[in-house]
C-alpha cells in the first residue's frame, strides 16, 4: 500500500483515500537554535525522519499511509534568546493542531498519529490541550482518533538511548546523530568535532526552575555530547521512534 506526501497530490487523489486502514501522520517540529552545529530546522527533520520511519513499517503491513506537511512553529520559549529561534504562543499551537486534526477528521481520516520532536514544556503542553479538546470533540460527535506517543515518557524514553534518558540531549549526540543519518550536508561537522560535552539534564533543570538554556549552563544553545554523534546510532534512533509510532497506532487497532 502508498505511502502518502500529503501535499504533492491533487485533491482527488486525496478524496480516495480515507478507510479503515489509512492513517495520516501529523509531524510536529519547530524553528529553534540547536547550537552552532545543526541546522535551526532540526527539531522538523526529526519529527519527519520518525514519520517516514513509521509508514515504511506500517506500508508493509497493508496499511495506506498519509504523511501530512509539518507543523513547523511552535512554542519555543527556552531557546527564545538565540538568533533564529522563532517562538509562538501556546495556544496558538493548540489551536493549530486541533484545526488541522479536526479538519482531517471531517475529510474521513479517523486516525491521526503525532510524530514529535521538540520537547520544550510549552509545547508539550500545547499538544495536550489540544488533545484534550479533541477528545471532548470526538466523544460529543464521534469525530475520530488522536494519538501521540509522547516519547518524554519514562515507558517510552527508556528505549532510547542513554543521553536521551538523561535529559542531556539537544542538540548532543542524540539528535546530532539523526541529522547526521537524514542530512549530513547541514551538520557544521568541523564545529561539532570540537564541542565539548555540556552534561546538563534538560529535565531536571526544568525541574528546578530553570527556563532557557542560558539559565541552565546551555550557552551556545546545546546540552549532551554532539562530538559523540554518529550517523548510525541516528539511524537506529529513528528505527526505534517510527516504532514506537507503529506501536501505538496497532495498539488502538485490532492488528495489535
């Protein structure tokens, strides 16, 4: 079965394709600095990166498979003191996802998966308030189905790897090594080389109360390891992620 650019198909073409086996995926990114090694697009790459990871799993199971244009601003407000990061307010976020899923839901495409990649607390917050009023949505009309496995969670985090399940981990080697394996050719590789490790958790400052990266030692807007990045382990990063989306959406379905 396809799989799906939403946006590179004519309309009529779209209109053939709601069913029951069809899923549209829905990446979620933002424009933020991601130190002075990877491209202010990073956090989008990866939510598409883990997006088409799950429709190849998902294709070869007979399902259809619409991977939908990302939702590429969003509330940034820890990386708001570099130049690039373009930081919206939440509910504007919110209310973004709930259009565009409640719009999908009208056309006949039930389920909609969240692939993520920005972790700031606004944001995740904006998603669920969007969910929330999604839900409420589908239970009055029997709209449809939102699903977003949030990969902050400790069940998920702890297939990740260990600078993930740190905290310490943007723009580090986690992420660093998965815009290695998609983009290469935008890693300031000669930059990366020579950054020192910054072991800062991102969650436990937030914990603390710090709310930028300046105020948690991030100066040059990364924390982790991004010397240590390679494109393999990126590789199996965005195997497991398009797991853990595939593994959510059979989870809700009777393939499961």
């Amino acid at each position: 079965m396809p799989i799906c650019r939403f946006e590179d198909h004519p309309w009529p073409e779209i209109a053939e394709l709601p069913g029951p086996r069809t899923v549209a995926i829905l990446p979620l990114g933002a424009v933020e600095a991601h130190g002075p090694h990877l491209p202010l697009s990073t956090d989008v790459l990866l939510a598409n990166g883990m997006a088409e990871s799950a429709a190849r799993e998902l294709s070869n199971r007979g399902w259809t498979v619409l991977i939908l244009p990302p939702i590429t601003y969003s509330a940034a407000p820890f990386a708001a003191g570099f130049a690039g990061t373009i930081s919206v307010r939440p509910e504007t976020v919110t209310a973004l996802v709930v259009d565009v899923v409640s719009s999908l839901w009208k056309q006949g495409f039930s389920r909609v998966v969240l692939a993520n990649a920005h972790f700031d607390p606004s944001h995740l917050g904006s998603i669920y308030a969007a969910i929330e009023q999604l839900e409420t949505h589908a239970a009055e009309v029997g709209a449809g189905t939102v699903l977003f496995p949030d990969v902050t969670r400790r069940r998920h985090a702890r297939r990740l790897t260990p600078e993930f399940q740190s905290g310490a981990c943007h723009a580090g080697c986690y992420e660093g090594s998965m815009v290695m394996a998609l983009r290469p050719e935008l890693v300031r590789d000669a930059v990366r080389r020579e950054l020192p490790e910054v072991p800062v958790s991102l969650s436990e400052a937030i914990r603390s109360g710090a709310t930028s990266f300046e105020e948690l030692g991030g100066d040059l807007a990364y924390v982790g390891a991004p010397a240590e990045a390679t494109a393999e382990e990126g590789r199996t990063t965005l195997g497991i992620l398009g797991k853990l989306l595939v593994e959510t959406l059979l989870a809700d379905t009777a393939d499961y």
